[in-house]
C-alpha cells in the first residue's frame, strides 16, 4: 500500500468511531433516529413487498468492533434497508437474452457497478419475461448497486433517468431508509464490508460478498443525521487532499524517470532557490531578520550563480549562526572517566550519526553536566560532520542538549526556522561549496571556510513554507531513489 492508501484508510476509521469531527449537543437524538430507520425500513418494505427480516436480537460485546461516542447507536445493516441480490444462474442465461428494443428490460451487469456507468451493457429480457419471473430484482434511480464477485465491494448509486432494469447474478442492490445519509453509509460500507467479504471468503479463487444472514447482521454506528453529513463532508475534504498528495507521489514518480538518483537533490536545490513553493507579498522581506543581526557583513547578490527571490536576502553563515567544534577525547580517557555515568551529557561522535540523519545518544558515554571544558549543542541545533570520508555527508537535527565530537560542526540560528537550516546544509549549493573547500589528507573543511560560506535567507513566513513542503516531498523519495 501506498502512503495515500495508508492515509484514507486511517481517515475512514476515524470516520466511523466518530474521531473526525466535533460532536454537538444540539443534534438529534439517535435513539428517536433508529425509530424512525425501523418504522422508514417497515414502510419500504410494505411498498415494494420485501418480506420481514430476520435479525438478531441485541448486541453482544464481542460482535461490536470498536467504541463509539455515548450519543451514537448501532443498529444492524439489515434494519437500514431492502437488500436484493441477483437471480440464480439458471433464470437469467444468455439464451433468455433478446435484441434490445422498444419493450425489452435491461439487465445490469457488474460492470455498471465497478466503472460507475449506467448505460454499459447490451443485454436484455422480454418484457413478459420481466413481468412473470424478474420484477422483484428492478433497480430503481438511487438505488446502489454492488459487484459481488471477483471485483468485490464496487459500488455505484443509480442514477435518475435510468433504463428500466434489473440487476443480475454477480450484483446486490440496496435501497437505504431515508434517515440513513447515503454518502455515510458507502464510507462505512467501503471501510468494513470490504474486508469483511475479504475474511469471510473461502479459498483464494473468487471472493464473495458474505451471505446474507452475515451480511445483514453486521453492526453500523448510527450518528444523528446532521453528523452523518457532517463526517460525510470532512471525509469528502480529505480525501480530496490526499487526491492532491496522490498527485505529488506520482510526480515524484516521472521525477525519478527524468531525474534518476538525483530526485532528493533536485528538490533541496529548487527549494533553496525559491522554486518549490509560492512567493507571497505579505511575508515581507529577509531584510526584517537579518536587522537583529549586530555585525553583518554585506554580500553582494552578484556574488552568486544562483538567483533568488527579490525578497529573500544572502548572510554569511557566522553572522547568521553560531558555528564551532567538538571536543577530541582519547579513548582511554573515554573509557576510564566517561563510559558508564549515569547522569551528564551525552557525547555525540561522529560515528553515532548515522546517514539516515538519526542520532544514536545511548552510546555509553556521557559528559558530566559541571564539566565545563566541554562544548555543548543546543537542542535543535544541526550537527555535521566535517571531518574524514563522512564529511559533509552526516547530518542530524539533535533533540536535546550534547557534548559532541571535534569531528562535528554546531549550527544553530535564533533567527533561522531550524528545519530551513538543516535542509540547507543538505542542498546542493551549499554540498558544491563545501565539497570544492575539502583539503588534507584526511579530508575535512575548516571552520574557518565554514564561516565565511553563505546561505540564502527567505523571510520566515517563506522559510516554514520550505520546511513544510520538504517534509511532505522528501518521505516520498526514500522508497523511490537512493540517497
């Protein structure tokens, strides 16, 4: 499955335990709801002379799969409706079949159901026919019809102005009460009833909608109506939002095509550039952060290849963030004075950032909190390592407090949202920069070329747009490319 398909699954469970929206005192009882359900169900049943049902009694614990809020109820599928599957095979065969024609019916297939499509189909039955032995399987417009084999679980409201038809072998129908709103319930049909033919199927051939006496006695929450709608039009938002999230994976999809191995750097760069979100007008200008800043060095825009935005300004990095090094602890001496504390700082290496930018802290060492010698990382600060074959590759966010290693660079910037920091550090017009400064034999940079390398500075409004749109984007590229 798919981050989508994870994502709307978790919205129609929330959907139907009530999770997904306020509930309000002014509703309707649906005590007094589920009395008008049973008397519409009774009244439907009279008009199109469907025989009583047969339904359980109350609700045991264990038939009920999951709590709902005290004003809700639950009732059984069965109670909703008038449920109709289609006749055997043997009443309705392809040599019962006739030429379509000014007195023929129309037989739906499912098809109909599985492509949303009324008019699909070329098969009908005599009108005689129809009249003797098929009458009671008519569908009707606003009936919903479901694909009960192979394709299971498919469903398809008919719409108004429909051929007169009725439904065959492979479809069920269902006509709801009115007190039950449509939309509510396919969420809820889709969410449950799909798994459920899934787990009560036998074999792995064809699967099935369950049979009846189960399938009618499934339990449905029942919220008043106004809340059905409500849920209703939340799920409906939502789901439109995952349709746009959709859009991006399969964006990213045909970006890995055009762009293979290069999907997480292509974004980083068009991000850094202003090229990945929206400019607005009203965030202002950088210029308002960088005032703050005592001792500024000017950087001329020409300066650059890279164009920005108009509104977003360039700083050199030490004017803009604290930056400096570790501590180097021998390894006898981390062995004999700082393994096995209880309390202190943890003590970051360079080996307990991993390069899937995770910060390993229970390594065993710690730095007691009055050893002042020590420098210390902020929380939030980014560290990276400078030093060695993992220079400029290691990077982490840190979540509280260290001491680190002298193989680790600090960046931290009050003036700098700190996710817009980290993702900079990773772009490639800061990896160019600080691949082309690596010297030794070791290979590292200096902290002093660190200082002196600069950052493009969006205004913050801008900055949290950044942030929030790599974080979305980036996820997605983890499954797709290497890194």
């Amino acid at each position: 499955m798919t981050i989508c398909d994870d994502l709307r699954q978790a919205v129609l469970q929330a959907a139907i335990q009530g999770k997904l929206t306020d509930q309000r005192p002014e509703d309707d009882d649906a005590n007094v709801l589920c009395e008008n359900i049973q008397s519409e169900r009774e009244l439907l049943a009279n008009t199109f002379g469907a025989r009583k049902e047969k339904l359980k009694g109350l609700f045991s614990m264990d038939e009920l799969p999951f709590e709902i809020p005290a004003a809700w109820k639950w009732m059984r599928i069965g109670e909703l409706g008038l449920y109709k599957k289609g006749p055997f095979g043997s009443a309705l065969t392809k040599s019962i079949f006739v030429p379509k024609s000014s007195s023929t019916i129309k037989v739906y297939e499912q098809k109909n159901a599985i492509k949303r499509d009324s008019k699909l189909g070329d098969y009908y039955i005599t009108k005689e026919y129809y009249e003797k032995s098929m009458k009671g399987f008519t569908v009707r417009a606003g009936d919903i019809i479901v694909s009960c084999a192979g394709t299971i679980g498919e469903t398809f409201v008919m719409p108004n102005n429909i051929e007169l038809g009725i439904i065959n072998q492979a479809l069920m129908k269902i006509t709801l009460v009115p007190s039950i709103q449509l939309s509510f319930f396919l969420l809820y049909f889709d969410f449950v009833l799909k798994d459920s033919a899934k787990s009560q199927s036998k074999g792995s051939a064809i699967k099935n909608i369950p049979p009846f006496e189960i399938l009618k006695n499934m339990p449905m929450p029942i919220p008043s109506l106004a809340e059905q709608k409500r849920i209703a039009a939340r799920v409906d938002a939502l789901m439109a939002q995952i349709d746009d999230l959709e859009k991006t994976e399969n964006e990213l999809e045909a970006m890995k095509k055009a762009f293979p191995g290069d999907m997480k750097a292509s974004l980083l760069q068009a991000a850094m550039q202003g090229k990945l979100t929206q400019q607005f007008k009203t965030d202002g200008g950088a210029v308002d952060i960088l005032k703050s800043i005592k001792k500024r060095t000017m950087v001329e825009d020409d300066a650059h290849d890279v164009d920005i935005p108009p509104n977003w300004e360039w700083a050199i990095l030490s004017d803009i963030c604290e930056m400096y090094t570790g501590n180097s602890i021998a390894e006898s001496e981390k062995a004999q004075k700082y393994a096995g504390l209880k309390e202190g700082y943890d003590y970051i290496a360079t080996k307990d950032v991993g390069f899937n930018h995770q910060v390993e802290y229970d390594n065993g060492i710690k730095i007691p909190f009055d050893a002042a010698s020590f420098r210390k990382a902020h929380q939030d600060a980014t560290l990276l390592c400078i030093e060695g074959g993992s220079a400029g590759k290691k990077i982490a966010i840190l979540d509280k407090d260290v001491c680190f290693g002298n193989k680790l660079c600090m960046f931290f910037s009050p003036n700098l949202n700190k996710r817009y920091l980290y993702y900079y550090l990773q772009s490639p017009d800061f990896t160019s920069v600080f691949a082309n400064s690596v010297t030794g034999i070791i290979g590292g940079v200096s902290i002093k070329k660190l200082k002196a390398m600069t950052i493009p500075v969006p205004p913050l409004a801008e900055q949290e747009r950044i942030v929030a749109k790599l974080d979305k984007l980036l996820p997605l590229c983890d499954g797709l490319v290497e890194y």
